[in-house]
DNA sequence: TCTGGGGTCCTAGGACCC
DNA sequence: TCTGGGGTCCTAGGACCC
C-alpha cells in the first residue's frame, strides 16, 4: 500500500504557524507581482476563490470579506517543506517528496489494520512538531491514493487520513470524483472524457485501458490501469539531480530597452548557474525567452537556444552566451513583460568532459565561483555579482504584502520576549 | 491598471544511417 | 510512368503536475 502525505493549504498554513491571528479567516497567498492567488485556506476557497484566479478579477470578495492577501514567500516554504519531510522520513519506511507540500511513503510489509493508526500518528506528530496540518490517503496505487486524500481532506469524519482498501470504497470515492480531479488527467483531457460520457473517476476506471491507449497515450493508460487498482509508477527515490533548471519572472513595468532586458536575463543566469553548483552539475545548453503580455496588444515571444561546447556552471561563461541571446531575440517597440532562461543538457561534475582544444581555465573559473558563493551566502544574496546583471533593475516588480521569511533568514526571525 | 514560477514525460516528425 | 526497408537520434511542442 501507498500512503499520499498531503498538506493542507501548505503556503496559508506556514503563514498561520507564526501568525496565528490568521485561523479562521480567509487568506490567499500570491503569486510573485502579486498577481495570482496560489494558495487558499478554506474559508477562502468557500468564498468561491479559485486556484490561480487573477488578483484584480476578486478584488470585491477580497474587499467585502477582508480576505488577508499575502505575497508568498518561497523560500519561507522551502524550509518548512523540509521539516514536514524530515518528520515524515523518520516515521516511515522510505519516502519519496513529490512536491513542496506531497509526498508518498511506501506502506508495504505493514500489516493492515496498523496502516491507519501508524498514518494518524504521523498526522499529529507533523501538526505538534511543525504546526502544518496534512491529509493521508492510503490506497494501492499512486493514483488511488491521491484520491483518497483528497476524500481523507473533505470529509470531517476522516478525521485526515482515509484508507481504501476494499472495492466499495474505491467505488464509492470514485463515483463522487469529477473526471477532471483525477491525477494525470488535465483540462484537455477532462473535456474530452466529459464529452465522451466519462465524467466521472468511476466510469474512466472501467475503460478498456488498450482503447484508452489508442485514443490518448501511454500516460493515460497508466491512469487508468491506476485507478483499477494495478500499480503503474513504482514507488522510487528521487533522481539525485534534475534535468532543467528554469529561472524566470515577470516585470513589473513593460522593459522596452535591451539594456534593461539583459539586466534581468543576467540576473536569471546568475541565479540557475547559483543552482548548477549547489547541486554539483554543469549544463551543457541554455535557452533564452522573453515576451510581450498574451492578454493584451500584440503578442511577440521568441526564445533561442544556445548549446556551448563544453558543459559549465560558471555564471561568467553562461552570462556571455545569454546576452548574445538577448541581442538575437529583443525586438524594438516590443514591451517585454517576461523573459527568462532556461538550462539543459544537465549533468554531474564528475562527468565532465575535458576538450583538448578549451581555452578556458577550470581551475580558475572554479575558485571564483565558490569565492562568489560563500560571500553571497554569508554575506547576503547579489553581495558580489557580475556587472551585466542588476537584481533591482527597473524590471523588478514590487510586492505588496511580502511576508517575513521567518525561518530562513537570520535577520528575520521572530523575537520572543 | 491588474493574469506565477518551476518542473516532468511523451509523441510526431525530420534528419540521418546502411 | 515507375524510386525499399529497417533503423536511430534529436527537437519542438503539448500535455500534465504542484
């Protein structure tokens, strides 16, 4: 069996473990601009706030229910993400994290009617321990277990964790299941399936998986195989790196100019050249993109991709390469409201391989890089930085209500007295 | 006025090989 | 008039996830 660790609300409530003045009201957490509400307590959500809904187009609920908005604080979640995680790790077999707020823990060997009590105890321990409430679904699949903690969320008399482990109960929460909720299964494909009849979890579980197939793909054949109760995607540790590393953002303001442009895009190498080498990797491949706003005017986006000969992580090189980048893609009248980078072709150090015919000089390039990070860690983030990149250029946007990073940064912290 | 950021995987189609 | 058969690799784009 598989259990889904799901945390409730999670960015609302990292927010309300140190204000806790924040229970029982609604409060969204926005996206960076403040422009989205991406994540909703329950009051909020019963307010009819939808995920991702634009900030200006409910600003009369937000206004006659004084919904709290915060501007989110990634790295704030980052942390508490990773003391839920630690609890998590410490209670249960293995464990693999999903997401910043998910993760599934391999329940197999444990004898069946301990399975619930165990997950409850891991649900009030995470609670005591980090002040974050989550929701457990156990099921035998992936799939199955998404479902089921959606249900263990839902429902009151759950009380946070809910096992299925009969055919009743997977009938009976699949049948209640819009199409579209289930896991792997999008917007596009949600219209399909209602279109075809199949608007529930129920009724896609009894498909012939094989004419699934035909119609759709391999992916949604899994889901469906899932949902029957045949495991798919095997329980596994994380890949030790990942595969693209993506730095982006949007602009406050529409950047028109090339120089304000390549301040933004230098700052975006620095930052994903910064996550190369946290994690030991190098990228071989950088793509560079920017474009106009698609909600307004004309719309103008380019992107060039740029493969270098020889795989690095040094912010110098990769700086050089995606400035040519800009130069190619920046178009004059455009307003840019979004550009960014992005790294591929990603692998380890330790693989490196070496040309006979380089001109640059590793063992340099490497002791400026690590010199570059320690002051930036010790000493603040953008203390030393290359000259092309302006971290508050006129691109930056401003947030408005941008919570503290209570457990992330020295300076910070909370003070008790 | 005002619409996020960071990921994964699969597929079709083109370019190439013998 | 008429032009094979069997492969591999790469990329862009689309679908999905949180």
């Amino acid at each position: 069996m598989y259990a889904l660790v799901d945390c409730n609300n999670f960015f609302v409530s990292c927010e309300r473990v140190f204000r806790p003045s924040l229970n029982n009201r609604p409060v969204i957490v926005l996206s960076s601009n403040d422009g989205c509400a991406v994540a909703r307590s329950n009051e909020a959500k019963a307010l009819g706030i939808k995920m991702g809904a634009p900030v200006f187009k409910i600003q009369d609920i937000v206004k006659k229910h004084r919904v709290e908005c915060i501007s989110g604080n990634l790295s704030f979640y980052g942390d508490m993400s990773q003391r839920v995680m630690s609890v998590l790790r410490e209670m249960s077999p293995a464990i693999e994290v999903y997401s910043v707020d998910e993760a599934f823990l391999d329940l197999s060997g444990i004898p069946e009617h301990e399975l619930k009590p165990l997950c409850q105890r891991i649900r009030k321990r995470v609670k005591k321990w980090t002040g974050i409430p989550v929701s457990i679904g156990i099921a035998p699949t992936k799939t199955l277990a998404k479902a089921a903690a959606s249900v263990a969320k839902k429902y009151e008399e759950a009380e946070g964790v809910y096992l299925m482990n009969s055919l009743q109960a997977r009938r009976s929460v699949l049948q209640r299941m819009d199409v579209g909720d289930v896991w792997g299964v999008g917007r596009k494909l949600s219209e399909r399936f209602t279109y075809m009849g199949l608007n529930t979890a129920w009724k896609l579980s009894e498909c012939d998986p094989a004419h699934i197939r035909e119609l759709t793909s391999v992916v949604t054949q899994k889901t469906v195989l899932e949902l029957q109760g045949t495991p798919c995607y095997a329980f596994g540790e994380e890949p030790d790196h990942r595969k693209q590393i993506i730095s982006s953002r949007s602009f406050g303001e529409p950047v028109k100019d090339l120089k304000t442009l390549k301040e933004a895009v230098s700052t975006f190498v620095a930052t994903g050249a910064e996550k190369l080498r946290s994690e030991g990797t190098e990228a071989r491949a950088i793509t560079v993109y920017a474009s106009s706003s698609p909600f307004k005017g004309k719309y103008y986006a380019n992107s060039t991709l740029i493969t270098l000969d020889n795989a690095t992580s040094d912010t110098g090189v990769l700086t050089k390469q995606a400035m040519k980048g800009v130069d190619e893609i920046f178009k004059q009248g455009v307003g840019f409201k979004k550009a960014g980078i992005c790294l591929h072709d990603i692998q380890h150090k330790s693989a490196h391989q070496a040309d006979l015919f380089s001109v640059v000089d590793n063992k340099r390039s490497e002791s400026l890089m690590t010199a570059m990070d320690k002051l930036n860690s010790t000493m603040g983030k953008h203390t030393l930085r290359f000259g092309t990149s302006n971290p508050n250029g006129k691109w930056r946007n401003l947030c408005k209500h941008q919570s503290p990073a209570y457990t992330s940064d020295w300076a910070q912290l909370l003070v008790v007295k």
